[in-house]
C-alpha cells in the first residue's frame, strides 16, 4: 500500500490556542509531526472506548454465580432436542 491510500481521509477539528500549543509542545518532544503525533493520540483513545464498550462487566459475586451455574451438568429441556432438529419455518 502506498502512503498516499492510506492517509487519504481527513479529519478536522477546532482546538483552543493553549490546546494547540500544548499538542505541539508535546509533539516536538517526541520528535513527531503534529498530525503523526495526534492521530496516534486519536486512535489508542478511540481503540480504549471501543474495547471498553465490548468488554462484559460483572462483579465478583454475579461472576461466581455464573461460573457455579456453568459447572453443573447439562440438563435436558423437555422439547429441546425436537425443537433443534425441526425443520425451520422461515426456509423457503
């Protein structure tokens, strides 16, 4: 891939002064351009949110309940296994 087809969107946005010059300073002590130094910035916190909203929160008593429940032996459902093995209804 060249460079050119991977950076071919944009992204703009409004920044106070002081934010402006606060990512500046911050990018030139990493010795990286501004828009290097933002968009990776941009990216691991969008990457954060994204897995927190993907991750399943439990707290330690549910999570032991559930695990307690997952160890017992399978238990067979009345009608289950003839309801599996139907045809379905909304086959052509």
């Amino acid at each position: 891939m060249s460079t050119s087809s991977l950076k071919a969107a944009r992204v703009e946005f409004r920044v106070t002064a002081e934010q402006k010059q606060t990512i500046e300073t911050a990018a030139a002590l990493e010795g990286r351009t501004l828009t290097d130094f933002s968009a990776e910035a941009l990216i691991e916190r969008a990457n954060e949110v994204i897995q927190r909203e993907r991750q399943v929160r439990v707290d330690a008593e549910r999570f032991d309940a559930f695990a307690r429940i997952m160890d017992q032996p399978a238990q067979s459902i009345d009608g289950l296994r003839d309801l599996m093995t139907r045809r379905p209804v909304f086959v052509d």
